[in-house]
C-alpha cells in the first residue's frame, strides 16, 4: 500500500481538530438562532453532532379528503433533528422543514441524510413515518399503497405542523413541507385551502411546499390555496412525471393564490437522491387521472368511479397504471443542484417570513 494511502496520527489529530471547530461554529451559529444556507451541504462529520429524538404526536387516518374529521385516530411517528445548542435557543426561533417520504417508506440516503444536514445549518427538520404508524394497514409495498393513502399522510403533515408550533424554540410562520414522490403529492395536495380547512381549523399553514419527482395525478374542482408558494422539483427522463399534466397542476395552484416554480433537471430519472445506481423498479403511475371534488370526494376523472376505499381504490389504480416499470437512479451532480434550489426556495421563505 503506497504510502500516502494511510492516514498518519498527525492527519488524524488534524481532521479532528477541524471537524470540532466545524461542530463548534454550527453550535454558536444555532444558539444565536441564526441559520445559513450552504454549498456544498454539510459533510457527514459535520453533522455528528446534530441528535435526532424520535416523537409521537396525534393524528388521524382519512381515506380520502371527505372523511377528514370522521377518521379513526392515528398516532403520528418520526425522527425530530435539532440545531446543535438547541436547548438555549431564544423562542420562535427555529425555522424548519417536515419531510414526507415516498412509497419506498424513510430512506437513509434521502430524509435521514437531509434531516441532520439541514439542523446543521439551523433549521430543524422532521421525518414523519406514515407507514410505520399504520402498520396493521399494510406492510408490503402493495398493501401499504393501497391502504395508506395520500390523505393520511396529508394529516400527518398537518399534525406535525400542530406539533412543532407547541415546541418553544420552532417559529410556526417558517415551516415549509417537504414532499417526495408519493409524499410530493400529498405536499401539492396539502397547498389545497380546502384540505388545510378540513385539518388545520386553528389556521396554521405550512409557509412553502416543495415537491420532488411527485406525479401529477389529482387536480381539485376548488383551485383555492393556502396563498403559499410551491417548488416543484422534477427529472426530464422519469417516466412517473408528465409534463403537460405537471403544468395544468401548477396553473391551477397559481389560480388559486399561490406562486409556482417548476425546476426541471434534464438528465435525471426518478428519485436522484436516493442510494441506488439506475434499475427499473415498480410500475407507471402517471396515466392515472382524480379529481378532488369540492366536498372531498376523490374520483377517476375518465370513469367517475369514487374512491372509498381499499377495493374502490385498488379498481382505480389497475384501471390506469401501466404494467411497465420506470427508472430511478441517483446522481450526485443533480442532488447538488437539488440542494441548492431547495436552499434557494427555503432562504426565500425564511427570510421572507422572519
């Protein structure tokens, strides 16, 4: 082995040393209650220090938009990632961003890589596992899908914003819901005034909605939004993504009072910033066409079938996906690039709102 393959003690002590003073800065920085965008992103030693708590909170499980208020009680679970010196934070302080995971469930290289990246850098961040807390409705991939809806994860969403605005340090006005793919539909779907009525009556309200790679498969018959803004974050090459329903989607939330951005990343299929190189996986969603109706109700736009449940929504979904499988692949040039758009869309809103 060549020699300057091996790490001597004095490159050790230094790496040490620096990656203290990284932690250091980060602990002085967050205790200010400040917070700063970074690129590149922190680095794993720079985030050492950064603890995650797992937390519980109450929520509820909504087949559909309709049943919102009449929903079996769930108990929301995820991992909370604070700023380093979190303890002696001034209060309403803390911006911070809720994480909705995809069909694949949380994923290391993705929430749990983003959420101590981002406390690093000030804002706290929360992971919600919406699958883990239904687990009698489903453990395989199918199951889940089928029984855990976008609702549900809609109302996770919700109660963790009802979470975090009771924690001292968290400002309620900056939060921002992050979504990706299944769970970037249930963030568009989120920006909906009338889905923010029916599960934040008190009038809490996320500050900004970001979506990765997340199919455009519902419009609402009600364009109103909250008035927040939506970044919609997707791949020229994923299969999942139609751009021309994509756009519909976004003229829709523009018409109902919220600005919309669309970023699109030439080369990039599904899921870029996950920790698998390029295979094909699962089966095309991105035929399938609903509409949220203005009480609630979902319905396959083409047969006006309404989706009430497992075997309704099961028909529904066999009637419109496609039996082809699409890419997804990581490529870390675009997650750099991801990471700095979202970075530019979060200093937008923090800034704006504190």
């Amino acid at each position: 082995m060549p020699d300057d393959a091996i790490m001597r003690p004095s490159a050790v002590a230094r790496l040490a040393a620096a990656a203290g003073l990284i932690l250091t800065v980060l602990a002085a920085t967050a205790a200010r209650g400040d917070w700063t965008m970074r690129d590149p992103w922190p680095a794993p030693e720079e985030t050492s220090g950064v603890e995650a708590t797992d937390v519980r909170f109450p929520s509820s499980s909504p087949f559909t938009p309709v049943s919102i208020g009449k929903a079996e009680p769930a108990t929301a679970v995820g991992r909370l990632y604070l700023p380093p010196g979190s303890s002696g934070l001034p209060p309403r302080s803390v911006p911070a961003v809720v994480m909705l995971h995809g069909s694949g469930g949380v994923l290391s290289a993705r929430e749990l890589t983003y959420g101590p990246q981002l406390a690093a850098m000030g804002i706290a961040a929360l992971a919600i596992d919406s699958f883990a807390a239904r687990r009698e409705k489903g453990t395989g991939f199918t199951e889940r899908l089928l029984n855990i809806t976008e609702s549900m994860v809609l109302a996770d969403a919700y109660a963790a914003l009802a979470f975090l605005a009771q924690r001292p340090e968290i400002d309620p006005a900056r939060v921002v819901l992050v979504g990706f793919s299944y769970g970037g539909m249930s963030t568009m779907y989120a920006l909906s005034a009338g889905i923010a009525e029916r599960l934040s009556p008190g009038g809490l309200r996320f500050a900004g909605h970001v979506a990765y790679y997340a199919p455009c498969i519902a419009r609402f018959e009600d364009v109103r939004t909250t008035g927040a803004p939506l970044l919609m974050l997707y791949g020229e090459k994923d299969e999942l993504i139609d751009p021309a329903r994509c756009a519909a989607v976004a003229e829709d939330f523009r018409r109902g009072g919220s600005e919309v951005r669309i970023i699109s990343y030439p080369e990039a299929v599904h899921q870029w910033d996950g920790a698998f190189g390029l295979r094909p996986i699962g089966r095309l969603l991105n035929p399938c066409r609903f509409v949220v109706e203005k009480d609630g109700t979902v319905r396959d736009e083409r047969t006006r079938l309404a989706m009430t449940g497992p075997i309704t929504r099961r028909i529904s979904l066999f009637l419109c996906i496609k039996d082809k499988p699409y890419m997804i692949g990581a490529d870390p040039a675009v997650r750099a690039q991801s990471n700095r758009d979202l970075g530019a869309f979060l200093s937008h809103i923090f800034e704006r709102k504190g």
